[in-house]
C-alpha cells in the first residue's frame, strides 16, 4: 500500500506540505478599480466561485465582501425575499450573527486587521457556505417553510377571514383526530385543503379523507404538494382517490390560481 507520507515524517513537514497544497489555490488579483479578487476552492454547488474580495480600511486592516455576488447567486433558484421570512428568517439572522457578518444592501462583508486576514479570509468562507446552506434546510425546516409559503399563498387569493386553519370538521366521529388543514369558505361546498410536503403527509392527508368521506361529508377538497414526484407513488395513488383536485407544485401558481379560485368563488 503507497504512502503520501511516512510516518516518521515530522509535524513541520507536514504541516508545510498542507499549507503548500492550500496556498495552491489561492490567488490574489489586482482590479484596476483598487479592489482585490481572492480566488479560493470555495465553491458553489453549481461550480461557480464565491466572491470574496478585499478593500483596504483607512484605519489599517481589510474589509472582505462579496461585493453583493453571494445573493445575486442565490437569486437565480431563490425568491430572495423568502430567506429574510419566517424560519428562513430567523436562521438568516442567526447565521449573521453567529459569524459576525455585516451585511449592507445585499452585499456581506467583515473587517479584518492585516495580520488576520488570511484566517479572516477563511471564516468569510464559512460564513458564505452557510447562508448557501440555507437553500437546502433540513428535512423538518423545509416542511415548516412549505407551510408559511402555503399560507402566503392562499392569503394572495382569498380573503383571511375565509380561511380556517387547523379546521375540526363539525358533525364527524371523532373529529378532533381527524382535522384538515385548511377550511376554504365561498363554495357551493366546503374547500378542504391539505398541504403535502412528504410522504407521510401525503398518508395523513390520506386518511383524514377516507374518514371524512366514510362520515358521508359533504365538501370538496384540494390537496397542493410540495412536489408531488417526490411522493411514493403508492401513497400518490391512494391520494389521488381520495381527493378532489390536486396541484403538483406549490410553485405552480397558474394552476394554484386557477383551481382554487373555482372552487370558492
């Protein structure tokens, strides 16, 4: 079996061949409006280098800012606005926070003395590939996000007054087990309407219905997934009867518009 490096090899070679390999992808260049690019490994997922440069501070010292790159990335896939809200919101404030970013306009940025800027230039990294990270949340964040967006949705097209959230169906066994998570009024007959963001949504959305029509109801319902071919396609199907109307996206607004509003008006 090859070796890189023996193991007697002593702990300043080491660390000299790994400072070596690190300072082989870094460079430092000139603009000609006074700025410096400093390119690093640090990357997005698409490939596309972050944008890290520095400006000297009259005080001394640098200022490392990303000149506004990092949300003008994050824009082409991102409403923007939707990372200030809600649980986004508070993990945005958070990460700010928690790595002493500045933020100013859309552009972030952190100021540095000379003599750390090489350690500086490094936490600005972490600091970008955090609020990157803030597109991929994890599995109960992207869930509690599905909802505010859904809720912001239906208020974009029906008046608040009409919605019910959490509604216990009146008149039905056991019904505070079995709750939906939307009532709709302004139909011939009662909306119901489920988010789905998982699978297991998708198997309580499920039963609720077959109570429900079991109880002999008389109502409508709409389910809005987060996306539905994510969904097994046997929890799909089982949906697929038990409900009225589907939409596959949240994101399909057209269809969210126009479904919706048919139902209630």
């Amino acid at each position: 079996m090859n070796r890189i490096y023996s193991i007697d090899m002593k702990i300043e070679d080491i660390r000299k061949a790994v400072c070596a390999t690190l300072c082989a992808n870094v460079n430092v260049i000139e603009r000609s409006d006074g700025l410096f690019f400093v390119s690093t490994p640090f990357s997005f997922s698409d490939g596309d280098a972050y944008s890290i440069y520095l400006k000297t501070l009259q005080t001394g010292g640098f200022r490392i800012s990303d000149m506004g790159g990092t949300l003008m990335h994050l824009s082409y896939e991102n409403d923007i606005d939707k990372l200030r809200e809600g649980t986004r919101g508070k993990v945005f404030s958070q990460i700010l926070s928690e790595m002493d970013l500045l933020e100013d306009d859309g552009e972030f940025y952190i100021d540095t003395p000379a003599d750390k800027l090489g350690a500086g230039v490094f936490h600005f990294g972490q600091a970008l590939t955090r609020l990157h990270d803030l597109t991929f949340l994890n599995r109960v964040r992207v869930e509690s996000t599905f909802y505010e967006d859904l809720r912001e949705k239906l208020r974009n097209y029906v008046d608040a007054e009409r919605i019910h959230e959490n509604y216990v169906v009146p008149n039905v066994p056991n019904a505070n087990d079995y709750p939906v998570d939307y009532f709709i009024e302004g139909g011939a007959q009662p909306l119901y309407l489920f988010g789905v963001p998982s699978k297991d949504k998708a198997r309580l959305a499920t039963i609720v219905l077959q109570h429900l029509n079991s109880a002999q109801v008389d109502f409508n319902s709409m389910v809005i997934f987060q996306n539905a071919p994510d969904i097994p396609s046997r929890d799909l199907s089982r949906l697929m009867n038990a409900a009225n109307d589907m939409i596959a996206s949240i994101d399909s607004s057209d269809d969210f518009e126009r479904k919706l509003l048919r139902r209630v008006k």
